[in-house]
C-alpha cells in the first residue's frame, strides 16, 4: 500500500498451536516491509492450555504487526493467512466470543489508534505467507514443542483456491458453526 511520499509498508502475521488446538502452545510471527526491504521479522511464545488456541496466536500477530505499523508513519497493508482474524479485523465478520475475544478487542482499540483509514487488511493464501508462518513455527520449536502433522485446511492444492469442503467438514464435526448475524448473509464463525 502506498503512502504518502512514496513509502510502501507490508505486514505479513501468522500464528500457531500445536500439537492441539485448542490447548496447545501458541505463538506468531511477523515480518514488516518497508519498499520491499524486510525491516523486522520476530515471533515470539504467547502461551500454554486450555486459553490458547490458533486464533489466539493468530490475533497475537496482528497485534504485533499492528504495534509495528503504529511506529511508522504512512498507510499499511496487513496481510495473513487467517480469514477469521482479516475479515474481522476489516469489518467483514463479526466477532462473537470464544478465547480470542479480548485479543481481538485489543487488536481494534490498536487500530483505532493508528486510525482505520491508515491500515489495510488483506488475506492471503497461506503460501503467499510463508516467512510468518516459519517465524512462528520457530518459536514453538526454540520451547521443544513437538509438532503433529496436519492437512491444509484453507488450500485446495489443485487449483490454488479456498476449499469450501473444509468449512462443510468444520460443520460435521461441530469445530465451529456459521452463523449470520446481520441479515446480510455473511459468514461469520463463532470459534475459539
């Protein structure tokens, strides 16, 4: 995203929890552009138990990455992987409740902050966000957590797109539950 005086700023954020989720250990990783330079790339542990879960981690992200936009003068592109935390964030879904609640109140007192019109949320396919996601699988391995191998969840390798049997799978097995909160047929998931 451009920004006045020509300086381009991208944050890309992810989040972990593993080896379960919810319950595991969480945490994320961020790297910051500026003009297509890698400015800051970090991650860090959020936590473990019953309180953590990939949402939490993801929302930890992007709290760190909004952190990271509000030293910067100028608009900024945030983008992750995470659908439920981009759209969110852009207004799109509303949030409910579940664990990440206070992390995504924190995540728009942020924002307001830096000001709306300054920041602008985009998703991503995970692998177009792949330097995060290392980050914050690092984090977990410099704790010694041990990783269980998972399939993608979001990606239908064949044709680079959003699955949407995943979400059919997500209703069979009562992971989460969409629900239209507004009349205006969006989706919005009341998940942890």
């Amino acid at each position: 995203m451009n920004s006045p005086g020509g300086k381009q700023i991208s944050a890309w954020f992810d989040g972990a929890c593993e080896p379960r989720n919810p319950g595991g250990h969480a945490s994320w990783g961020i790297v910051v552009e500026i003009n297509g330079e890698v400015t800051v790339e970090r991650s860090d542990y959020v936590g473990f138990g019953p309180s953590m879960s990939n949402n939490v981690a993801e929302y930890c992200g992007c709290i760190a990455a909004l952190e990271e936009v509000a030293k910067l003068e100028g608009r900024a592109l945030l983008l992750g992987d995470s659908q439920f935390v981009v759209y969110q964030m852009s207004g799109r879904w509303k949030a409910r409740g579940g664990l990440y609640l206070p992390y995504f109140e924190r995540a728009q007192k942020l924002l307001q902050s830096i000001g709306k019109n300054r920041v602008e949320f985009r998703w991503v396919p995970r692998l177009q966000n792949e330097r995060a996601d290392q980050l914050s699988k690092a984090a977990l391995h410099e704790k010694g957590v041990v990783f269980v191998e998972h399939q993608s969840r979001n990606h239908n390798f064949q044709n680079g797109t959003d699955s949407p049997g995943w979400q059919q799978l997500k209703l069979q097995t009562g992971e989460s539950t969409p629900l239209d909160v507004d009349g205006s047929n969006k989706e919005v998931w009341d998940d942890i």
